[in-house]
C-alpha cells in the first residue's frame, strides 16, 4: 500500500498563492489516480483537482484557471499549485491515490486564506 506525505501548507493573505506537494512512497503506476480534496469544518471532504498517470486533469469549476495540479513521474510527486486564492479556499487538503478501488489519503494540510 502506498504512503502519502503532504508538504506546503500555511496560511496566506488573500490573492497570494501556495503550492502543495504529495510524495508517494512507491513510483506511480499506471492505474494509480491521484488527486487533490479539500474538507471545511461541518462539510464533507470534495475533490478539488485530480490526474491520471496519462496527464489527464480535471478540475472542480471554483478553481478552474487558478489551481494546476502536476505530477512529476520520477520523483512519484503530485502538485497542486493555487494562486489568486480566496478565504472560500481555506480548508484541509488532502492528496489521494485511487488503485484498484482502493482510496489512500496523506495527512492533509491546512490552508488558511487571510482576507
């Protein structure tokens, strides 16, 4: 089973950006999906970006043309890099694997949006 290591959280004033970092403790197969979720107090936890080993993202309509999510193959990292961020942005991100069915999740980060 694969470990995720999240790294780039904090906090930031409106407008600014942050880039988050998920290293996976095994290199990246085909099948695996990664993506990017993000959870607020009183809410259930919803994807925000997401990849496949073929370089397809997607994207939830609040972010669109202003997060990129990436992956670096050699280094089995996901990206997901936020600029002109909002406070509607504050939450705790989590990377995700999905393999075989199977979900996998890092420790999550939380993100503050300062107004």
């Amino acid at each position: 089973q694969v470990h995720l290591v999240e790294s780039g959280g904090g906090r930031v004033e409106a407008g600014g950006s942050l880039t988050l970092s998920c290293v996976a403790s095994r290199p990246l197969a085909t099948s695996d999906q990664m993506a990017w979720y993000r959870q607020v107090p009183g809410q259930e936890r919803d994807v925000v970006a997401s990849i496949t080993h073929d370089g397809i993202k997607g994207y939830i309509g609040a972010v669109k043309g202003r997060f990129a999510i990436s992956r670096d193959i050699a280094t089995n990292t996901v990206y997901l890099q936020m600029n002109d961020l909002t406070t509607e942005d504050t939450g705790i991100y989590f990377c995700n694997d999905l393999i075989g069915g199977q979900f996998t999740w890092g420790q999550g980060l939380q993100v503050t949006v300062t107004s």
